[in-house]
C-alpha cells in the first residue's frame, strides 16, 4: 500500500520505472485518478493510463 490506496505488485514495479525526480508527483496524480475513478486499488493498466495522458 502507498499512501492509503492499495497498489498491485505490478502497479509499483511501474512506478519504480517512472524518473525519480517525478515520481512523487506520479504518484500523487494516479492515486487522484484512482480516487476520482473510485478504483479499489492501482493497477498497472491504471499506471499506464495516466502516464499516457501525462503524455509519457
């Protein structure tokens, strides 16, 4: 779990790909989506949703 919303082992090890030095604000932005999505957990096709729309 990060910071309250639960993440599958494959939304983490996508996580861990994203730089560094934005990876916090990644996360901050999927747990938002997650929240607005009321998704359950981040999964790794959530990862990926959002870094397309961050255009990455």
């Amino acid at each position: 779990m990060v910071n309250g919303i639960p993440w599958t082992a494959d939304a983490q090890a996508k996580l861990k790909n994203i730089p560094y030095f934005v990876r916090a604000q990644a996360r901050k932005r999927i747990e938002d989506v997650a929240r607005e999505l009321a998704a359950e957990q981040v999964t790794a096709d959530l990862v990926d949703q959002v870094r397309l729309d961050l255009g990455q």
